[in-house]
C-alpha cells in the first residue's frame, strides 16, 4: 500500500512520487495533490522550475479547461515511481507541463484519473490515512 500524506495547511490529500522526464533528461521528486477531479496528471510551475524542466525544449503544445478557464501547457512521457517500502512501482504516462503565469506558480502539482483510475484510493481523515493500493491488473501487465 502506497501511502500519502494529508497537506499542513490545507488537509488536501498529497502523494510523493519519483519522477522522471527521459527526453529531457530531467528526475525529481514532487508532490502531488491528489486530483479525481482531473482527467490527466499536471506539472505545475513550481515543480517544473524546481526540477529544471527547459520549457524551450517542449514541442508538443495543448490546451487545457478546468475551473479556471483555459490554460497552455505541453504533453510530455513521464515516468511516475511510487513505494510502498515493499515494492516499486513505476507507470509511463502522457502528462501536462503547465506553462508558467503569475496566475499560476504557486499552485500544487495535480495526480489526475490517468493514475488514480489504475489505483484503489482510501482518504480517511479522522484516521489520518491516505493510502493507494495498485489494481492487479495493472501489475501483471506487459511492457
């Protein structure tokens, strides 16, 4: 079981991950909030700059809609590691890089559906309990 972390301040439900961008050669580790809300996974300002993303090296522009109107972004391949102190696990996903604004730099990066869809999730806050359990499924999957 994967376990993360309710936010200081806000009580939101965070989960750490390793994660690396191999076209750009670039690893870090971030914290995410955890977002069912969100259809894919979000790179935020203060991540991307923290890990030293170059954003003239992104290619692949989109645009996304959430509740504050549109925002420009970039997809790019990441990979996502987790664990649980057990076992490792590791998922290549299509993911967000938002591109800075002031409206934006101080905002947390989102764990969107495109992971939490491969996962069963327990927030219980009166036990202080965020936790992950990966679908077996997706452990016996082939590369």
């Amino acid at each position: 079981m994967i376990r993360g972390r309710f936010g200081d301040t806000s009580g939101a439900p965070y989960v750490e991950a390793h994660v690396s961008f191999p076209r750009l050669n670039v690893r870090g580790l971030v914290s995410f909030l955890v977002d069912t809300g969100a259809d894919g996974t979000v790179f935020m300002p203060a991540d991307s700059t923290k890990m030293g993303i170059d954003f003239t090296k992104l290619t692949d522009r989109t645009i996304s809609e959430g509740i504050g109107g549109e925002s420009e972004g970039f997809d790019e391949r990441a990979v996502l590691t987790f664990s649980d102190k057990r076992f490792i696990y590791s998922y290549v996903l299509k993911v967000e890089i938002s591109k800075p604004t002031r409206h934006n730099l101080r905002f947390p990066s989102l764990l969107g559906r495109d992971l939490l869809d491969r996962w069963r999730f327990v927030m219980d806050p009166i036990r202080d309990l965020v936790a992950f359990t990966p679908r077996v499924r997706d452990l016996r999957r082939k590369i």
